[in-house]
C-alpha cells in the first residue's frame, strides 16, 4: 500500500470532554399511517349516505316550509270573511246631532257572533276612545304603519290576544265627517271612528292542519319508495364492479393479461388502466424471476457437476498424493458454487430492495469507501496489487453525504473493487476514489487492466456475460449486481479507460457512479 493508503485509518480521537456531536437528521421520513377510522369500506354506503343524509335533512324542512304556507292558504279566506264583517259594521255608523251612533239590530249581532268554532268579538269605539258597541276588552291598534293605513280608510289585520287567547283582528277607521278630507293644513284632522272585528284561530288551525295532513301523508308513503328506487339505482350502477370482480377472480393463477378498458364503465376506466400498469409491471417481475431461475439453475450445473466429477474422481484414486489434488479441485469447485450463491442471493437482495428511499439514511461516502477498501486489503496482498483509498481533496468534502443504503452500497463497491482486482494482473494498482462535481459526488474505482473495449461496456452489466477471451474465474454477476443498486439510488454508472495508464496492453478501466444530490445537506458545525 502507498501514500493513498494514510485515509485509511480513523479519524484524530476527539479531545477530553469534547461534546459528541449529535447525529444528522435523517434524509427520509415515513408518513404516518393513516388511521383505521378514516379509511373508507364500501362505495356503495358511501355514495348511499351523501344520498340519503341531504334528502332526511330535507324532509323536515319541506315540512315546516308545508306548514307555513298552509297557513297562509288557511288565513286567507277567514280574513276575507274579517274584512267583510268590518265593512258591515262601518257602514251601520251614522252622526246625529254631532254625535256617533250605532244602529246595529239585534239579529245582526247574532249573526256576527255566530260561529260553532272560534269566539268572535267586535268592537266600535268613537273618538278620543268612546265606546259605542261591543266588547270593551279588545285591545286597541298600536300606532305603526298599518295603523296609518286604517285611517285612511283600508281594513288592516293583525294579531292579537284577548283574555290571554291569540285572535286575528281586522280593523278599520270610519271618518264621521265624510265631507272633510283629511291631510289638508287649513282643516283640523277629522273624527274617526274605530271598527274592529277579532276571531279565535281554531278554525284557521283545523284547516292548516288538514291541509298538512294531504300533503304529509302521502310522503310518508313516497319516501320509502324513493329509498328503494335510490338502492336499487346504486344496486344497478355499481353492478359493473361487481361484474369486473367476477371477471378477475375467474382468471387463472398465471393470466397477467391487461383488462379490456372497453368492458368496463367510464369512471372507473383510469383505475382499469392503472391495474393494467400493474399488471404488466408485475408480468416484468414474474419473467425476471422466471429468467433469473433458469440462468441460476444454468449456472450451477457447471460448478456441481465438476464438484461430483472431482469426488467421485478421488474415491477411485488410490494415490495419496492424486487424492489430495481431487480435493484441491474440490476445494475449488466449492469455492466458485459459493460465491455464486452468494452472488445470485446478492442479486436478488438488490433486486428485492425497497424503491423510493424507504431504508435509505445519510451516508458519508468517504467512510463507506474507506471502510470497504479495508475489508479487501489482505486479497489485494495476496494478489500482489496496489490497493488504495483517495480521499477527496477539497476542504470539506471529506463530509461528502449521500443518501442511500449503507449495506447495498458497500456491496455495490465490494463487486467493483473485486472486478477490478481479477483483471488487475500481477504488479498493478486499484484506486478508490471519493471527490466532488459541482452538487454530485463521484465514486471511482480505477484499474490497471486489460480495460473494456467500448463496443462491450454496454454489455459487461448484463448477467452472466462475460468477455470472451479473458482466462478470468467468475460467474458475470459482479457488475449486474453493481448496476441494479445503482439504479435504485437514482445513481449513474459510467465506464471509461484510465486516463493515468500509459501502456497499451492494458489501458485499464475506469467505473465513475455519479450520484445525485441529497435532499439536504447537513450543517457545518462551528
């Protein structure tokens, strides 16, 4: 190991009593969960509540509403037959000798008061409040508005109550002097006298009643027919789910065929479609797996086919000595099956890893580089190569952070640096490198080896590919394992030749992975 080897130890220990400092806040936070009350079960109740609720919200407001206008329809009659009753009275007022009278027989009192219902009372005052004829208890008009109208001549109601029981009351004035005009400035206002009819509200009450018993009782018999016509609308409209249900679960196990968007209602084609996404997403899945099973299954046959050859080779030897090199072979065979299993298991764990950052954390890329070029000092000494770790070279970029999966990206750089040293013969150098562009930071791994001719490099990251021509041990996953993590940090992986080799037999190789910038960057302590 060189002069780029002294990034390799730790850090300079923090001085005594020296304050850790606290952790970065991580770059990812779950949301959570959304609580089982808010999540919605059925369509049906739902489209049936926002149905039901307005129209029993309505109902009794339609109701009331019923009630006041068969009120108004109620009083309209009787006050007419008020009004009649006040023009009768008024015109049984005559002025002998400067004074009002009342010429009212007794037969028409009868007939004024006869009614089998309500009480009715009348009353005739003169002016300044002399009483002529009727009941003295009637209360008289509040000055106001309608009061002005009644002295003018027009028949005026309102309500009232009499021995604490409400009545409608008509009333009018009567000018006793009908030559007079009232208003003028020169004349003082004429006499007027007072007429008032009043009425208890029973037979207005009866008939407002039975007007809302006609209009009340046959909604009692329509509402339930209308919550039968709205279910069994709903029933109807969401049949087609129900259809579409059927269909999917009729499908066989192995059917990942899209949905025909045409059998289907309108608004649900946007979920049709996005289940089609999925579906063909998932197709993907199952083929890769399907794909990765047969290469796999390919692949072993070599390595456990030698291992049986090479056992079965030694039970028949004799020989010690042709014994121990069948167990040396054997030995290799089952060092080459391993670390394709564990490549194959490798593979699949970055395959299977979560996407959208789920386990992803802040990382300092420095240390993970550093920490993992440790880990394969002794096999770049057992190969004789020169192994070593460039820390960046900008102040500050030693706190150079990612995010990421510390685990994944530690088998990402694992893969290249074990790539780099197959192909690095013996005498060369393997170079880790950190450094800054711009918002990105670079992973490099630099080799000096026979290099990756242009026309393959689109090709060394598919699996189990391997360059024909090199006499090197592997399995073709290393860098299928490199590129799947890669892709899910969001990261790009490009090959070049080294640009500090000079020898034309082997220009060496560069890999640079270029990740993105994180979300946040963590703060300078002071």
């Amino acid at each position: 190991m060189n002069d780029r080897d002294a990034g390799l130890d730790a850090g300079p220990p923090e001085p005594p009593g020296a304050v850790p400092a606290a952790p970065p806040a991580p770059l990812y936070v779950p949301p959570n969960p959304e609580p089982d009350e808010n999540i919605r079960h059925s369509l049906f109740g739902e489209i049936l509540d926002w149905m039901l609720a307005p129209l029993l919200l309505l109902w009794p407001m339609s109701i009331a509403i019923t009630y006041l206008v068969a009120k108004s329809i109620a009083n309209q009659p009787f006050d007419d037959a008020l009004e009649d009753r006040v023009t009768v009275l008024s015109q049984q007022i005559r002025t002998e000798s400067g004074r009002p009278v009342v010429q009212l027989p007794g037969s028409a009192r009868d007939v004024l008061r006869a009614d089998d219902v309500d009480s009715v009372y009348f009353q005739i005052s003169g002016p300044a409040g002399l009483h002529l004829d009727g009941d003295r208890d009637l209360p008289r008009p509040r000055p106001g508005s309608g009061d002005e109208l009644a002295r003018g001549g027009a028949v005026v109601f309102r309500n009232d109550s009499i021995h604490g029981t409400p009545v409608r009351v008509a009333y009018s004035y009567v000018n006793l002097d009908p030559l007079r005009e009232p208003g003028t400035a020169s004349d003082p206002a004429p006499e007027l006298a007072l007429v008032q009819v009043a009425e208890t509200l029973d037979k207005r009450a009866n008939l407002a009643n039975e007007i809302i018993k006609g209009v009340i009782l046959p909604q009692f018999i329509i509402l339930p027919v209308i919550l039968a016509l709205v279910w069994f609308a709903l029933s109807r409209g969401l049949s087609p789910l129900a259809e579409l249900q059927e269909r999917i679960r009729a499908r066989p196990q192995d059917d990942l065929s899209p949905i025909d968007p045409r059998q289907v209602p309108e608004e649900i084609s946007p979920l049709v479609g996005s289940f089609n996404d999925m579906l063909e997403r998932l197709a993907q899945t199952v083929e890769m797996q399907k794909r990765f099973i047969a290469d796999a299954a390919h692949q072993m046959k070599t390595p456990l086919a030698g291992m049986r050859m090479q056992s079965e080779l030694a039970l028949r030897q004799v020989d010690p000595g042709e014994i121990h090199r069948s167990l040396e072979q054997l030995a290799k065979s089952s060092e080459s099956a391993t670390r394709l299993v564990n490549q194959l298991l490798a593979l699949a764990r970055a395959e299977n890893q979560p996407h959208a950052g789920l386990a992803f954390e802040e990382i300092c890329l420095a240390q993970l580089a550093r920490a993992t070029v440790q880990d394969w000092v002794q096999a770049s000494f057992a190969n004789r190569i020169d192994l070593g770790f460039e820390p960046p070279d900008a102040p500050g970029d030693g706190e150079l952070h990612i995010a990421g999966n510390a685990l994944m990206l530690r088998e990402l750089l694992s893969n290249l640096i074990d790539n780099a040293l197959r192909y690095t013969p013996s005498g060369g150098s393997v170079t880790v490198r950190v450094r800054r562009d711009g918002e990105h930071a670079l992973l490099e791994v630099e080799d000096t080896g026979p290099g990756i001719a242009p026309a393959e490099r689109a090709h060394v990251f598919e699996r189990f590919y391997r360059i024909l021509g090199s006499n090197v041990a592997g399995s073709g996953l290393g860098l299928a394992i490199v590129r799947e993590i890669a892709q899910q940090h969001g990261a790009e992986i490009d090959i070049f030749n080294n640009p500090r080799s000079h020898s034309k037999k082997y220009p060496g190789s560069l890999f640079r992975l270029t990740f993105p910038p994180p979300v946040q960057e963590p703060l300078d302590a002071d």
